[in-house]
C-alpha cells in the first residue's frame, strides 16, 4: 500500500481530473438535483441570485470529495449527496460573502452576482444559503457531522477576517500567509472529506487520513490560484489577473519576491501592497520582479509538497480506482494552468 | 386558565418588562458568560467587532424568552443557557448583516459596526457568530432544536431578501408586509420560545402555545419598531430617526397613510418611497401626513392585537410568575415608546 510520488525530475507533474469526475459524475447528478431544489424559495430573487453562481460553472470539487471518499471507503448509501450539497452550499455562500468583501467585478468569467444584483441581496442570499446547508445537515442527522461542518465553517470566517486583517501588510510571514489559506480554503476541503468517513463509520485511521488529504490537497489548491495570479504563462482566468495585487492581498509569490528582493525592489512592494501602486503598469513590475525571483514556480513547488502530502495521507487504502482518481486529482490540482 | 385581557378602554396598554428581567436574570448571567466566552478568536478583530455591538446595549430579549419558556414549563435543567447564546448569535449575525444591507449609520444609539470596521469585517464576522451558534446548538445535541433553528435561519434570510425585493414599492400590501415581519422578526421569537418546550420534553400543544407565543410576539414587537419610526411622540430612538423613509421601506404606517390618502398625498408618498423626497422637510410631510390618517396608532393597534394573541396562546399553562412576567412584557412591547 505505498503512495504515488509525483516524479520531480519532469519538468511539470502531471495528473487529471478526469477520473475524479468519472468516478463522482453519477452521484454528481444527484448532488446537483438537491442543490437545485433546495435553493429553490418563494422570494423569486434567491433562486435567480443562487442560480446565477450554482450555474456559473463552478468546478464542484468540494462536493465531489465527498462523494470520491465515499467510494474510496466502500460506502454503499446516499447520504453522501444530501451531505455533498451541504458542503457546496456552504461553500456558495462564502464565495457570495466573499465577492462582497473584495468588491469582485468578476467570478468564474461571468459578472460577479454582487454587480448584477448588489451587495445587499447578495449578502443575504449568502446568509439563505449557509442556512440551508445546515438545514440538511440536521435533515440527514449526525451530530458527528454536523460537529465537523459548524466547526470548519467558523474557521473559514475566522481564516477571511484573518485575511482582512493581514491586507495591505507587507510584512505577512509565510506562516501566517498558510495559517490563513488553511483556514480559508483547506478546512471546507478536509471536512468535505472527512464526512465520508464518518458516515460509512470508519476507524478514526481512516477518518483522519481522509481530512488529511483534503486539508493538504486544499492548501495545494489555494496555493496554484494565488501562483496563478501572477504566472506571466497563465492562460487567462475567471476572476480578474491582478485582483490579489490591486487588493494589497499577501499571497505567498508576494511574500517571496519581497524577501529575496533588493532595498529598490521592497520600496516598490511596500507602495504596491499599500495600494500607492495599483496600475497596470504596476502589475506588470510585480509580474517581472515575482518572475525575476522565481516566486511563481517556488509557490508550486510548495504546492506540490503539499499535494504529495495528500496523495500518502491515502497510502492507508487499499489501491482502487477511487484512490487513483483522488491521487490524479491531487496531481491535477497542481498542474492547473499550464 | 383564561388570559389576561388587554384592557381596551384605556388610553394605552400597560405593562412592564421588569418582572421578565427578574424571572430571567441569573440565566441571563450565565447567557452572557457563554456569549462572551464563544465570541473570542485567535484573530482579534472577531471579539472587537462582535463585542462593539453585543456589549452595545441590547435588550436580549430573544434568549430571554428561552430562559422565560423554560421557567414557565418548568424545566430544571441547564441546556437553555448555551440555547439562548446560540438564538443571541444568530440574531447578533443576523444584525451585522442587516447594518451592511441597510448602509446603516447608527445601532442602538452608537456608531453601526459597519462604520467603524468597514462592511467586509462585518459581513465575516457575522458568518462567524453564525457558524458559531450552530457549534453551540451541535454541542447541546438536539436534533429537533437544530431543525427549529436552521429552518428559522432560512425564513429569517428569506424574508429580508422578501423586503430588499419590496423597498421602493409603494404598491406592497399590508398581508405582504405581514409576511415579511413575520419572517424576518417574528421567526426567531417563535423558535426562541418554542425550544424551551423541546429541551424540556413537553407536548406538542405546549410547544406549538410557546410558539405561539414567541411568534405573535415578534409580529407586535415589529410592528410597534416601525410604527415609531413615524412616530411624533416618540423619544429619540438608538437607530436614526427617519431611516426607514429615506430607505423607502414599507412599513405599516405608510401603508395605512398611502392607502387612505388622496391622490395629492398619495403622489407625495410615490415620489418619496421612490427615493426622490427624502429630505428632513419630507420626512416631516411624511410624519404629518401618517399623523392625519392615525397611521401610527392604528398600527399600535394592530400590534396590540397580536399581543393579545401572545398573551392568549398562554392560557394553557397554569398561573405563574413565569407567565405573568411573559404576559407583562408582551403588554410591554405595545407599550414600548410612549
């Protein structure tokens, strides 16, 4: 039972997503059937604010953790679709939250829902959905998981407000920097796996091993899409290039340029960070300067050792397809945006 | 068991919230031990933002009527104190939102948290204390308890996004008025009440007769709030006198004085509700136009009615000091702010 190594000698790991949605796409239409009828009200603009987001794309990758650990431990119920809806309502509302908090123009390449509908409903509609998340939670009725949910969902407020606060400070280390994207981003994609465990009443092994390859596949995550942000190779994206760098936001490429930078060079980032250097042009500096110090390509690294980390969190399992999937999955996560 | 009856003949109701805050106040103590205590974070803006507005004055008197509930049937137990914080959090969350929502300027007499922190901390820290009343109502382990709170949670969102739908709507009737006071407010007085009958194991008529309670409570509670909006006679409130009109909500008074007005008034109350009369001296037409039509005291009276409903739904229970003190502050509520 030994795990994948991702092989460092090649010039980018390789990996895909296609067996993940292979082995989920089933239960994913199931998942996607109680998400459209539970963001369904009679107050006609939840759905279509809802709606707007739910059908704009998204990767639906929470979810299918869920629904990928669920095969990986032999689980033969449904619980696991109910939960999984739970877990992308959850996430829902924290991307509505969040696009008020950042004053997105864009999400997933379409408007953003707060430039169509405003802040106030799009706050509120967050609010709906955050309830009916646990609404279904209580619905399919462990306490257990209800724990992990309520749990990961305060600490990914705590991880935004932290977040908040670090904005616009140049002098964010980088273990505060993954304090945070732990909190942000890697808590929803532990607990969206570890429920599986629970609910197909694993040991505490496999429940742990499970929450350890979301939380590290999550902080990988979170560490390509603050890389992408400044990739100078990257193709373009859903949300705006540049948006971290106009938000003074403290990603890790930044915190790399600025401590190998020279005196010149940190006199920049400090303005930049601060929001006195916020144009395009400026962008362009601190694309050149993160490119001249190898931030974006170290960021990966960084992300790969935290995929690899993920990958033998399930060396636990025997090998089946599922434990393929969720390991090209992981692989997939850091070669994004080649 | 008959129900005290408001007495009509007499000019106003009275009543008192004094026999409620000595029936509650060795619970309310541990209420707010177990609200401070579940407010803090390693991110300290958290307890800052949180504390500004709960230690800003509030009556608390939603976790108040569990502790009252819970007197009145009886219950000798603790679980409603860590309850009452989980209902104080979500209406606490449920406050901060509304501040961001409204653009509020003021609480509770004091600067709005959204002034002084900025609208994105207060959008977070809300789903914090939200994520954090789950946790608290997951730790007390009742999953009826968690059904009548998430299902609340929903209705409350629902119906704030029911009136963002309806601001500026001077065709909106009063039955969809009543609608949304009854979502957004008078939910969570239901569930607030309703809970101390679930933890205490009563039956189902008990439970439905504190719901009854809480809910028509709410209703009255709501209904005298935006009455003193328009108010004459009223003293300065903490919120901003006038906020309601300049945000063209529809209130109950509007809606009486609009739909007894004559075709002058009623262009008057079009442009004003459609946020081109928004001036002091409107505000002043407005107040003299309300006044003209009794469109404040005939909305006092309708929230008297429900007050006599949520005195009514007691009859059930024998005589007590619990229900005395919950009888006198439902005559309260319709008597607040004269």
């Amino acid at each position: 039972m030994s795990a994948d190594v991702i092989p460092l000698n090649r010039a980018e790991p390789e990996g895909s997503i296609e067996p993940m949605l292979a082995l989920t796409a089933q239960g994913m239409n199931r998942v996607n059937q109680v998400i459209l009828d539970r963001m369904q009200s009679e107050v006609p603009l939840i759905p279509a604010l809802a709606g707007h987001l739910i059908a704009g794309g998204g990767k639906r990758l929470r979810p299918m953790l869920t629904l990928a650990g669920a095969e990986l431990v032999g689980y033969s119920g449904t619980r696991q679709h109910k939960l999984a809806a739970a877990v992308e309502f959850i996430h829902t509302a924290t991307l509505l939250h969040d696009d008020v908090v950042d004053g997105s123009d864009l999400r997933r390449g379409k408007a953003a829902a707060n430039i169509i509908y405003g802040n106030p409903a799009t706050v509120l509609v967050g609010d709906f959905l955050f309830s009916r998340s646990f609404e279904l939670m209580t619905e399919d009725g462990s306490l257990k998981v209800l724990k992990i949910l309520s749990g990961a969902s305060a600490i990914i407020a705590e991880g935004e407000v932290d977040q908040l606060t670090a904005q616009r400070k140049i002098d964010t280390s980088e273990e505060r920097y993954l304090n945070i994207i732990r909190a942000k981003t890697a808590a929803l994609f532990a607990a969206a796996s570890r429920i599986a465990a629970v609910i197909a009443e694993c040991s505490d092994e496999q429940e742990q091993a499970l929450d350890e390859y979301g939380r590290n596949l999550g902080v990988a995550f979170q560490l390509v899409d603050d890389a992408l942000d400044y990739d100078s190779n990257a193709a373009t994206m859903g949300k705006d290039r540049g948006d971290d760098f106009r938000e003074g936001k403290m990603t890790l490429p930044v915190i790399l340029a600025y401590a190998r930078g020279d005196e010149e060079e940190r006199a920049f980032w400090k303005a930049a960070i601060g929001g006195f250097r916020t144009s395009d042009d400026d962008l362009e500096q601190a694309i050149a300067l993160i490119d001249r110090h190898g931030a974006v390509d170290d960021t990966k690294l960084r992300a790969r050792h935290f995929a690899q980390r993920a990958i033998d969190a399930l060396s636990i399992f025997p090998d089946s397809t599922a434990r393929q999937a969720m390991t090209q999955a992981a692989l997939f996560a850091v070669a994004r945006g080649y």
